[in-house]
C-alpha cells in the first residue's frame, strides 16, 4: 500500500495528501482545480493528468471531495480503468444512498472500499489528527489502517457500507447545534460588557466547555488561532455545513424524527448562504442566531 492516488487536493485534501507523502508514500494528485499544484508540488506530490492515470497507477486512491454527485462521477470513473486489488476510500461528507450506491459499484468490480468521512477540521488534516470514521468490511479497514494511523488519531469501523456516513452525519448535527449555541452565550456575554479573553478561560474549563470553543473559538483573538482570526476565510465553509444539516434533515425524516433544534440551527446556515457568505467558514454562524 505505498502508491496513493488522491482526488480532491481542497482545504482538506491539500493537508491529507502532504502528510501521507511527507511519511514516504508515493502520491499523485488529481483535481480539477490545477492550481493545487503549485504548492503541492514542493511536497513531491505529482499531478496526474487524468482520474484515468490515478485509476491505472496506484494501491489505494483516496477521493476527498465536495459532494455525492460529484463522488458518484469519480467513483465510476476511476472503476472504469482499475487494477484489481486497488483499495477505493471516499473520506468525502456524502449521502448515505449515494454512498451506498459507490460500494455496490465497486463490489460488482470486485474491488474493496471504504466511506471513511473525518472529523477534526483543517487543523486536525494539518496536524494528522484526524478521527476517521469508517464503514465496510473488516479486511479493507485493515488494507488501510496503516494511512489512517499517518493521517489520524483515530480510526473506528463502525460497522457495514454506510456507517462511516451515518456516523459524520450525527457528529456534524452535533457540531453545528453547539456552534450556534456558542454564539448565543457570546451575544449574551457581550451584552454583559464581559471580558471576552476570562470568558474564554472560564467556559473553556467548565461545563460549557465543547470542541467549537476549546479547539475552534470563533471570537477574534482568542483562544487558539481559528478561521475568526482571519475574517472568517474556512476551515470548513458554512455551505458544507448546510450540506451535512440537510443530509441530517432528510434522514431523520426517513426515520420519522423531528429535530427541532437541528431544523433551527439549519435555517439560520440557509439564511447565511442567502447572504452570500456560503463560503465563509462554518463559525461564521455565532453572527446569525436570530
Ligand atoms: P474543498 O471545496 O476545499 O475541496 C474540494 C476539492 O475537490 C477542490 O479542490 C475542488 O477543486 C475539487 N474537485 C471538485 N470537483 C472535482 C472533480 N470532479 N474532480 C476532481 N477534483 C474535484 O472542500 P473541503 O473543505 O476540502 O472538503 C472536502 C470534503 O470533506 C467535503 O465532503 C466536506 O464536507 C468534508 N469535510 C470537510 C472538513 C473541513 O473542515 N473542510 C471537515 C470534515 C469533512
């Protein structure tokens, strides 16, 4: 396993793919978006100029990348032009169906695969600290632990074909809901000419304290550096997060759920993109709670 094609080299992939290469893997890239390369070539990370090249050449390929659409078009072309024994693992956000429908598409060319979505951000794809969750079968989570381990702290298989993405979904539900919650004791605490940087010491180490403030603060300096120290430019845009909220949204209707705070908290992100600031990071929100 020591040939990686990567597909997708955005915010998260660019890190993924520089850390696998910088533990001596060989990587070639492809992305639609050529300009990547620029950078990613100090890092010895080659430009393949077609999926068709990344399909023929490499041990495992990885696709990290914005959407199910876009996973499904990848998939069934790299499927086209294979090598058996070629490990296929989408660590994008996507649908439960559409990854579903990915792995049947690689099981009927017997090809092992995995939907191994991440959580940890930017920061934890920098600094190979990722938390990988996956879903298929045994033999393939073992082919591939060993990059889990170069780019995470964490992998789990959390069960058959799909789990992974269940998994992300609920943690991404989580992660907006105390985003926005966050931003709700922020106005408050403003509203009380609080010193931001003891509040920050405070909620930090006490019961309030979650991964938005800790690890993601969203006030400008304070805490560690975050995407409000730099106008909000992501990390992970509030598009994706809307993304992950509807994929949420629309399997809990399938399930006959009724998520009152998740509906909520999906408005006000369906209100931020209107605003034309889809593409600012996902923190952005503690600016919207209405
Ligand atoms: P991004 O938009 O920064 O990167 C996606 C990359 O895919 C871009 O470079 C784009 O040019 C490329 N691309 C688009 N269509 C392509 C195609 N047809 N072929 C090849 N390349 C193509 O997105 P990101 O923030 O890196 O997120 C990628 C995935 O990871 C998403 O599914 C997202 O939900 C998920 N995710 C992101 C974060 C985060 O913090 N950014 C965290 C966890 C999970």
């Amino acid at each position: 396993m020591k040939k990686v094609g990567f597909v997708g080299l955005g915010n998260m992939g660019f890190f993924m793919s520089k850390i696998l290469s910088l533990n001596n893997y060989v990587v070639s890239g492809y992305d639609v978006n050529e300009s990547v390369f620029q950078t990613l070539k100090e890092f010895k990370i080659t430009q393949a100029p077609t999926l068709s090249e990344i399909a023929h050449e490499n041990d495992v390929i990885i696709t990290m990348l914005p959407d199910g659409i876009i996973v499904e078009e990848v998939w069934t072309e790299i499927l086209n032009d294979i090598q058996s024994k070629t490990l296929l693992v989408d660590c994008s956000t996507i649908d439960i169906k559409t990854c579903k429908k990915i792995h049947n598409l690689a099981k009927n060319k017997n090809i092992l695969s995995l939907d191994a979505p991440v959580s940890g951000g930017t920061i934890g794809a920098e600094n190979g600290s990722l938390t990988f969750m996956v879903g298929g079968d045994d033999k393939a989570y073992k082919n591939m632990l060993p990059l889990f381990e170069v780019m995470g702290n964490k992998s789990i298989l959390c069960g058959h074909a799909g789990s992974g993405q269940a998994t992300k979904m609920c943690n991404n539900l989580l992660l907006a809901i105390t985003m926005s919650g966050l931003g709700e004791a922020i106005q408050l605490a403003n509203s009380q000419s609080l010193d931001m940087e003891k509040f920050y010491q405070v909620l930090s180490t006490s019961t309030g304290s979650c991964w938005a403030l800790n690890n993601y603060c969203p006030i400008k300096n304070i805490g560690p550096t975050s995407p409000a120290d730099n106008n909000f430019k992501p990390g992970f845009s509030s598009q994706l997060m809307l993304k992950d909220l509807t994929l949420a949204l629309s399997a809990s209707l399938q399930a006959n759920l009724n998520l009152n705070i998740g509906k909520k908290v999906l408005e006000n992100y369906q209100k931020l993109v209107e605003n034309q600031e889809g593409h600012l990071d996902f923190s952005n929100i503690i600016n919207y709670n209405e």
